[in-house]
C-alpha cells in the first residue's frame, strides 16, 4: 500500500517514494515549493525551512 499526503501549498498529492527518509527534502511536482518530510508513517510533510544568508558572519 502506498502512503500518500497534501503539499500545504497547493494540494497536490503526493507518493512516498520507496527510501525516503524523515528529514529529506522534496520539491512538488505541481507547484515546485520545497517540502520537508517531517515523518515517513505517517507519512506528512511541510514547507522547508528557508535558508537563511550567514554574509560571512
């Protein structure tokens, strides 16, 4: 049986590929928005953290 979920953005269902992991980073294929897997049973995501510019900090 295969797991699926929403992207927050736009809707899209999405298919947990076999050997992804919690933690991974995934792009719709609908929208293009980057999503976090943030578990793999059940299977959820949510938008990525944004990276932040460190400027030579």
């Amino acid at each position: 049986m295969s797991k699926t979920s929403e992207c927050p953005e736009c809707g899209e269902a999405l298919t947990l590929e076999e050997g992804t992991i919690q933690g991974e980073i995934m792009q719709c294929p609908s929208c293009g928005v980057e999503l976090e897997v943030t578990s793999v049973d059940p299977f959820e995501v949510e938008p990525a953290p944004e990276e932040e510019e460190d400027w030579g900090e």
